[in-house]
C-alpha cells in the first residue's frame, strides 16, 4: 500500500434486498456468518482504517454482526445516503469500494489497495459473468473499485434517485480508471440463497493450506473437507474446536501422569486433527481465532506431560531410570526442533518429526503393546529430524 496516501476507508453496499422478505442481501449466511461481516473482515485484512457500511435501514441481524465486529476492534459506521458517506470522508481519503454482495479474493484487495486512484477490478465479457454489471463492450466490473472522497462527494452531488454505487462506478469509468484484471479469480457474487452452496465450497477451498507434514496431508485434511460442511451447516465456532482441543491433549496429558497409556494417547491424537478444523474453519469465517498462541501451547504441553507419563509408566515396569532420560531426550530435541522452526521459518519435509507425527508414528507400536520399543523409535525419529534440519539450515546460517 501507498503509505503516503494512509489507510483507505472500505465503503460497502449494504442496502439491496435479499431473497427472504424484509431481509438484505448482505445478511446471507456464508460460512455461518452474514456476508457482510466477511466483507468488512476481508476489508480490513486489506488495509482498511474503517469501514462505512451503506444501509437505510438497521435490522436486528446486521446490528449483532456490527456489535461483533467492534468487539474485535474494527472500526464499523453506518451511514444511510452518499451524502452522508461524503460528509464522513476526506477530499483525498482512498475508498475501497465494495458492490452489495460482492466478495473479493485477499490478493484482488491487496492489487487494489496499492493501484492508483481511481481504479477497478474488472472480468472478461462472457456468460460466466453474466451477473455483474457491465461497463462497456468487451468488460463487466467486478464488484470491487478504489477512488477518493473527493469522488464520493462528486458523485453524492449528482446522484438523484439513480443506486449509489452504479453511480459512482459509471463516473469511475467515464473517468477512465485504471483496471485491473480478476479473471484468475473472481470475486464471489452472492445474490441468493441459491449462490451459498457454491460460494461455501469455494471458501473452504481457498482456506487450504500446504500440509505441513504427512499427517497433515494424509489424515487432517480429508477429515477437515469431510467436517467442515457439517461444522459450517451447524454453525460452529472455530474457537470452540481449538478450546476443545488444547482441553482434550491437556487431559490426556494428565491421564497419562496416572498411568492410562492408551486414553491419554487417543486424547492426544483426537486433539490433532480438531486443531487443524478449527484454524481452517477461522480462517473460512475470516474470523480470528482465539489466542492461537495458547491453545497451540496448551496442545504442546499436553503432549510433554503424555511423554513424561509413558516415560514414568516404563521405568516404573522395567525398574530402570533410563527411560526417564529417554523422555527427557525426546523432549529436548522436540523443543530444539521448535526453536530452530522459528529462526529460520521456511518449508521442511514433511517427515520431520512435530507432536503430532510422534503421536501417530506411536500408535503401532501401542497397538502392538511394545511401548518401550515406541519409545526408542520416537527418540531416534525425533533426533534424525533434528540432525536433517540441522543440515538443511547449514546454507542459510552461513
């Protein structure tokens, strides 16, 4: 972004009626949420100060998702004409302009945010976008502009009883602003309930992230594309899964304290792949997720008190100390494992050990009741990752 322009105001249509009687287009559930909650959101991960939401009238659902967003700390206002979006601007204040129901891919946003004013995100002619307002012969907009408040007042001027938005698009277009091209990916076009189904399935596409390691690929993620349409139908919160789950590997660490092997490691292994839902589904609801840094933690300590329970479980058995030094090698490496992920935080195998690789790579061997030979093999797994990572980072320490 230009910083020399400041953060722009997001202005966000919100006043066309939705398919349910009374209702607004902008309160279409997706994902669990109205959709303008994910275009403020979206707006703000942007760039966006503030962001003016226009409306001529407040139903009780659109005053709860306001009341939602300022606890998060946004900075939402309503104003119910372009004159009074004119009032609330500054001559050279950037507008990041949204169409009523329209929802703009993160990277569409951010080529917006930096392009000269005034500017529009535009799509090829063609039947597949047959929805969006056209704009001359060959292009139709895409729902998303940057222009200034001086082109807000222009507009609000001469707007008359023509829709506000059109207004300030045509004028856009007349002006000759520059364009930028969203045919890789455009935005979403929510005009009814029937666009839900759709828009919901390419969200939780767009929410994937390369798998981190086998697990993750291999496990997690068909998990999540199977649960995540129910979590979504059923109206989950994501902070809910990740409480859950940093409660459950918490439990299942003092489980194993008192000697119950096996529940404390499925407690570990359920927790796994419902924090992996729960950041996926926070970020389908461009929702932040709930202290992500302590329910991470709680996770990871749950993991340690279930390595030192099977340590203390095989030395109690075997009457041999060195099962405690093996869990507290396992331990150690695990911890210098983490340290070196975050100085140098780029991609590694995938076969490098995590808390959850050590959990699953253990689950043979308990099935086979040899938990000390699990031990054992954890302890060179854990090791050989840490030595192979060593060697990858060579080149980037020197």
């Amino acid at each position: 972004m230009d910083m020399g322009r400041g953060d722009p105001t997001a202005l966000i249509g919100a006043y066309e009626p939705g398919p349910a009687e009374g209702g607004l287009r902008g309160l279409l559930l997706l994902a669990g949420a109205p959709l303008v909650e994910h275009q403020v959101r979206r707006a703000v991960k942007a760039g966006a100060g503030r962001v003016l939401l226009l409306v001529e009238e407040l139903p009780l659902e659109l005053a709860a998702a306001i009341a939602r967003l300022r606890q998060e700390e946004i900075e939402v206002r309503l104003v119910e004409s372009i004159d009074e979006a004119a009032d609330v601007l500054s001559a050279g204040e950037p507008v990041l302009l949204f169409a009523d129901g329209c929802l703009p891919d993160d990277g569409l946003l951010r080529d917006m945010a930096l392009s000269p004013i005034p500017a529009l995100a535009t799509l090829e002619d063609g039947p597949a976008h047959a929805r969006h307002e056209r704009i001359d012969a060959r292009a139709r907009w895409a729902g998303i502009a940057l222009l200034d408040g001086r082109r807000v007042a222009d507009a609000a001027a001469m707007v008359g009883s023509w829709d506000p938005i059109s207004t300030l698009l045509r004028r856009a277009v007349q002006e000759g602003a520059h364009r930028i091209a969203a045919d890789a990916a455009p935005p979403l076009l929510t005009l009814d309930a029937s666009d839900l189904a759709t828009a919901e399935r390419l969200l939780i596409q767009s929410a994937r992230r390369p798998a981190r390691d086998w697990v993750t690929r291999w496990l997690f993620r068909p998990i999540e594309e199977l649960a995540l349409p129910l979590l979504i139908q059923r109206r989950a919160e994501a902070w809910v899964l990740g409480a859950v789950a940093s409660i459950l590997a918490l439990l299942g660490g003092m489980i194993a304290l008192s000697g119950w092997r096996w529940a404390a490691l499925i407690a570990l292994l359920i927790s796994g792949p419902l924090a992996a839902g729960a950041t996926r589904l926070a970020r389908v609801q461009t929702r932040p997720l709930w202290r992500p840094n302590l329910l991470a933690f709680l996770r990871e300590l749950g993991a340690v008190l279930v390595v030192i329970g099977i340590a203390g479980t095989l030395a109690a058995a075997s009457g041999q100390w060195g099962w405690w030094l093996m869990g507290v090698v396992l331990l150690g490496v695990m911890a210098a494992l983490g340290v070196e992920r975050r100085i140098v935080p780029r991609p590694h195998p995938p076969w490098i050990a995590s808390a959850d690789m050590l959990g699953w790579a253990m689950l043979p061997f308990a099935a086979a009741g040899r938990w000390d030979i699990g031990m054992v093999v954890l302890v060179f797994y854990a090791t050989g990752s840490f030595a192979a990572l060593q060697r990858q980072l060579l080149p980037a320490r020197d």
